[in-house]
C-alpha cells in the first residue's frame, strides 16, 4: 500500500458539524459583503419606505385637519369677491319685458359677506374628530405593529434559509470527503467502481441540494427587502444578517401576557378607538333635532361705465331739451292763469326765466353747456373702481326642523346600529387576542420543547455516522452505511434548524398577539 493511500484510508469523514445549540450557524459568504442589515435597521427602513405603512400614515394629515376644521366651524366665515363685465348694445328680453341699451358698458362690482352659523352638528363636532383622530392613530400604530411583525418574520425566515444553506454545504463537503476515500479505497483494492460510482452520484445530489438551497436564500432576502419597500442593495449574496437569536427557555406568564394584550394589543386598541367614534357619530345624529343660528351680512357695490359717450352726450340733450320744452310749457300756463301775467322780470308770466339754461342747454338748446358735458363725462368715468355703495345688510335667522320625513330618526338609528356593531367588534376581538395569546404561548412552549428534540436527533444522527465511518474505514461496513448516515445527518441538522427557527417565529407570533416585544 502506497504512503498516499494510507493518508486517504486515514480519512474521516465525520465532519464537526459546526450549528451551536443556541444559535445555527451563517452561510459563509461567497462574495464580498457590501451591505449589513440588522434588524432594527431593517424595522427602521420598513417605516420609512414600506408603501403600505405608508398609506396608513397618509391618513394622519386629514384626520389632523378634520379636528382644525371643527374648531374652526366655531368661527364666522368671510367672503370677498369681485367681477369685471361688458355688455354690447341692443335690446335683451327679461321676465316678458325688453330692455335696449344703446351703448356699450364695461362695469365691476365686489361683494363682502360674512356668516355665522351655530347648530349641534358643530357643537358635536369637535369632540367626533378628536375621536376621529384618535381611531386614525390606533390604526396608524396596529400598522406599525404589523410591519414590524412582518419584517421581523421574514428577517428569521431569512436567516432560517442561510442555516440552510450552510446545511446543504456541509453535506457537500462530506460527500466530497466520501468521494475522496472511495477513490482512494478503490485504488487500492478495498472496494469496487460501484462504490466511487455511489459516491458521485451523492456528491452530484449534494452540489444540486446547495444550488436550491441558496436560491432559497437569495429569495427570501429580496423578499425581506421587498417587504422594506426598498430595492436589495446589488446582489443577495452580498447582503449580510449579523443579528442572532439565542434559545433560551421561555420564562412568560400567561396571565401577565393576556393583560398587557388587553392594553397593549395595538388591533384591539385601534378597535376600542373606533367604538369611542362612533358613540360620537350617534350624538352628532341627535344634534340635528337642536336649532340652527345663522347671522349673516354683506356689503356690495358696483360701477357702469358706458363706452360710447357720444350716445350718452345724446341721450342727455333729448333729455334736457324734453325738460326745457316743460319748462316752457309751464311758464305758458302760469302766465295764462289770472294774476300771472306780468310778473316784474318774467314777461311770460313764469317763475323761470331761461329754461335752456335750467336744462343745462346752451342758447341754441341743441347742445349741453360745457360744464353740463364735462360733469356728464366726469360721471360716466366710474369704471373699475369709482364704486357705487349698496346699502349695508345683515340677517339673522333661528330655525328649528320640526318634521323631516323621519330623516333624522333614521340617521339617529344608523349611528346607533354602528356604535353597537363597533361594540360587538370590540368585543370579537377582545375574544380573538386572548386566544392568539394563549394558543401562541403554547406555540412558543412546545416550539422550544421540539428544539431539545431535534438537538438529540442531532447527536444521535452525527454518532449513527461516526460509527459507519468508522466501520467503512476498518473495511467491515459498506459506502452505502456511510451514506445513509450522511442523508441522516442532513435531514436532522435541518430539522434541527427548522426548530431553532420556528421558536423565535414563534415567539414573534407571541409578541405580535401581544402588541409588544417580550425581549
């Protein structure tokens, strides 16, 4: 026998395996890491960037404004408007009548208002809003609970996946070590091709379990960061999980846990909050059976400036020159009637004695004096802000719905039926949480049981290959013994893994149901 066949016939193949009984061990990194992500970091980014937790928050902005809002309904309203029209000429028909306007006009207005209206709706709603509010914060906090929850779930899942895959690696190694001590027996005599044979196909099985393995575990780290809502940072092999999770026995109080569920369990509180709501929403309905005040006033003007002026100057002498023929007229009359006549200064007998001028015509009476046209024109130029006041208004009104077709029972009743439906939810959930917790508390108890389990299959599996090694190596056992204590190993060092894992998922379960963490 050659001095190399006696080193491969030394062999073993009884790899240490290396997963500690608290905690399974990482997957060795196949390329540089650039990226560590522990869990708080992952919960924290989670916040910032996780869509749906980010939905939830965006409800804080509304439910804030919408407790400003009925405060601010307290207060009187102000309006402020104002307008700019033209109207061509022409003839427009109004209520059967017609009105002409011959010329052009460009005219502006403003208006201001104010308003104060007082009913029980706002007095009821202050105190909805603040529950409003309150019900948004519940649920805003059940979300962060939940994507903590969620993150945390898929952070172990993760790092249960890593265990894994170093896992599929160490079998790797020892069928490559088999593989080795086939060749080296066969090369010496002591066992036929079919043995090497058998021990490439296993190394082959292997090499394929830790391809799958590690596709597992790139998976669920994108899941993890897809669950962040942010994109994995280059590739998953790159990415580090440092944090690690210790076994140790459970020391929880399943009376402790349920009380602090009842206060603490953020589902629950957000339900509580939403009953507080809607006892708000059944006052706010009785509140319209109160009175209404409204007190309102407005101030408002207006200008209307005429744009063709010679019209205007037109239609002032046809008015001038038809009271000037008056003015005669009545100067005839007086002047026939007995005792008129001969009044010193008015030869005609009348009490004016220039009507043109009375008329703001000049002599001729074709035309108006220049200071008559000036001030026309002076007046007309009014338009944007030469305003003419409205007088000033103000109301005050009080009233009292005596008959709405019941509508207001019907409202009254609907609140109602909410606000005991919320009750009923309340209660519902109450139920539910104190089974999560008790159910999940028994989860965590066996979970740590089944760890002590799978750690003596452990044992009992590496001893179970150790002795088939050993008889492999003294040439009284066969490859397929050392084989079949290999796949045994496998199976109970991930089992043992699924355990370790399934406790700390279970213990977040705990915590989740609980509405707090618990270490």
């Amino acid at each position: 026998m050659t001095r190399r066949a006696r080193v491969l016939l030394g062999l073993t193949i009884a790899l240490p395996v290396t997963l500690s009984a608290q905690q399974p061990a990482a997957t060795p990194v196949r390329a540089a890491a650039t990226a560590s992500l522990s869990l708080n970091d992952a919960i924290e980014q989670a916040r910032r960037n996780s869509p749906v937790f980010r939905q939830a928050l965006n409800d804080a902005g509304p439910a804030n404004w919408g407790v400003r809002n009925a405060y601010a309904n307290f207060l009187p309203t102000f309006d402020v408007s104002s307008s700019l029209g033209y109207t061509g000429s022409g003839a427009s028909t109004f209520g059967g009548s017609t009105f002409n306007q011959s010329s052009p006009s460009m005219s502006s207005s403003y208006s201001l208002s104010f308003n104060w209206r007082l009913s029980g709706q706002e007095l009821a709603a202050t105190g909805q809003q603040q529950a409003s509010r309150r019900a948004t914060e519940a649920d805003i906090t059940n979300a962060g609970e939940q994507l903590r929850n969620d993150v945390t779930t898929q952070y172990l899942n993760a790092l249960q996946a890593t265990a894994q895959t170093e896992v599929a690696r160490q079998q790797v190694q020892r069928n490559s070590d088999f593989l080795e001590l086939a060749r080296a027996r066969y090369q010496v005599g002591q066992n036929t091709m079919l043995d090497v044979r058998q021990a490439e196909v296993l190394k082959g099985q292997s090499d394929v379990a830790l391809l799958r393995a590690q596709q597992t575990e790139n998976e669920a780290k994108i899941e993890l960061f897809r669950r962040m809502g942010v994109t994995i940072p280059g590739t998953p092999e790159t990415v580090a999980l440092p944090d690690s999770f210790p076994v140790t026995e459970p020391q929880f109080d399943q009376n402790q846990l349920l009380s602090l569920a009842r206060d603490e369990n953020p589902s629950l509180k957000a339900f509580s909050a939403r009953e507080r709501a809607a006892t708000w929403n059944t006052r706010s309905a009785k509140s319209r059976f109160l009175p209404t005040i409204n007190l309102s006033a407005s101030l408002n003007g207006f200008t209307q400036q005429f744009t063709d002026e010679n019209i205007l100057i037109g239609g002032r002498i046809a008015s001038a020159q038809g009271q000037a023929e008056n003015c005669r007229f009545q100067n005839a009359l007086i002047g026939s009637l007995p005792g008129g006549a001969g009044v010193p200064g008015y030869p005609n007998g009348g009490i004016i004695a220039d009507c043109n001028a009375f008329s703001n015509l000049d002599a001729t009476g074709d035309a108006l004096t220049p200071e008559a046209r000036a001030q026309l024109l002076e007046r007309n130029q009014v338009f944007p802000f030469s305003f003419t006041k409205q007088p000033f208004s103000a109301r005050l009104t009080i009233s009292l719905p005596i008959f709405d077709g019941f509508g207001r029972n019907l409202q009254v009743a609907q609140a109602r039926a909410q606000e005991d439906d919320l009750a009923e939810s309340v209660r519902a959930t109450t139920l539910l949480v104190e089974s999560n917790v008790r159910s999940r508390y028994l989860g965590v108890i066996n979970a740590h049981r089944a760890i002590l389990v799978q750690e003596q299959n452990r044992q009992s599996a590496r001893e179970q290959l150790r002795l088939a090694q050993d008889r492999y190596r003294l040439g009284s056992g066969s490859s397929l013994e050392v084989s079949d204590g290999q796949n045994t190993v496998t199976r109970a060092e991930g089992d043992y893994v699924n355990a370790v894992y399934e406790y700390h998922k279970a213990i977040a379960a705990l915590e989740f149901a609980v509405g707090r963490p618990l270490r």
